[in-house]
C-alpha cells in the first residue's frame, strides 16, 4: 500500500529562501517525488500536519496551497487504485 508525504526540495529556489514543495509517494521502499507548483520558507512549512494543513497560516496563500496538495495526494491515490486493479 503506498504511502504520500509532503516535504520541501533540499535545494532552495535560485535567488530566494523559498523551497519547491514536493509530494513523495513510497511503495514498497521505493520513493518517488514529483515537483508542485509552489514554494515556501521553511518556517511556513508543516512537517507534521493535522487535519492535512502541511502551509502554515503566516503564508498569504495557505488555504489554496493546502487545497492543491490534497487535490494532488487525491490525483496519486487515484491513479495507483486505477493502477492496481
């Protein structure tokens, strides 16, 4: 059963202290990361959620970043159900 976690890049965007927001899915010890399309600070990140709000309320634009993520953590689960059956 796979697994889906949010973390930062370890390299931060050129020319900023901002770092792209990535969505790791494991299966089976195997980790793959695919890029977001949004970068934050490190202090604006959450790294142990509740309730799926992983953008800390001090981001201008956390409500729509939270909801992009759990769309995308959807798409995942969607795709590896389709995959499986």
């Amino acid at each position: 059963m796979p697994s889906y976690n949010i973390e930062l890049n370890n390299k931060a965007v050129t020319g900023t202290k901002e770092y792209t927001l990535q969505l790791r899915i494991t299966v089976e010890r195997k980790h793959v990361r695919i890029k977001l399309d949004y970068s934050i600070t490190k202090g604006q990140f959450n790294s142990k959620p509740q309730h799926n709000k992983y953008v800390r309320q001090s981001h201008s634009k956390y409500k729509i970043i939270n909801n992009y993520i759990d769309d995308k953590i959807q798409e995942a689960k969607n795709a590896a159900k389709e995959l499986s059956d």
